[in-house]
C-alpha cells in the first residue's frame, strides 16, 4: 500500500480532524514501529500529508504502513496479544 492509500484510507475512516498513522521499519534488524506526525485532515493538507507520509517510505528500512492488508498479513501469524497490541498501533486520531 502506497502512502497515498494509507492516507486516505485512514482519513475515510476518520471522524475527527487530526490522524497519526503507525509504521513498521527495520533498523539493525529489529522490527520497529514509527509514527507520522499529527496530520490536518483538512482538504487543502492532503498533498503536504502525503508528501510527509513518502519521504517515511523512502527512509530506510521502511517495511509497511500498519493500516495496510500488508500489515495484516505480517502479523497473521504472531500471538493474539500482540495482534492486539499492533492493531491498535495502526491509525490514531483525536
């Protein structure tokens, strides 16, 4: 999944005007989870969101974003507790 996907799929799911969406990257081989900052689901912000959200992607180590059927499929395998804890390490919004 894109950012451009990630991002408006969780600003469809939104109902408030601020998200933060989850990540997970690989750094010295340890999985990590990293964050956006909060982004203005405003109209006029998606284009800066999206463009904060690539530069994410092209740092290194980047796997995928927690919201995406990637994410999902990663984790399938991985305890109940932990599925529970990384599903809400996905997207977050006040």
């Amino acid at each position: 999944m894109t950012a451009r996907e990630a991002y408006f799929k969780a600003y469809m799911y939104s109902d408030k005007p601020l998200g933060m969406l989850f990540y997970t990257f690989k750094q010295n081989e340890i999985e990590r989870i990293g964050n956006t900052n909060w982004l203005v689901f405003d109209k006029e912000d998606h284009e800066y969101n999206i463009a904060s959200m690539e530069h994410i992607e092209k740092c290194q180590g980047f796997l995928f974003w927690n919201i995406s059927d990637e994410a999902s499929e990663h984790n399938k395998d991985k305890s109940i507790k932990i599925k529970e804890v990384l599903s809400v390490l996905a997207f977050m919004q006040k």
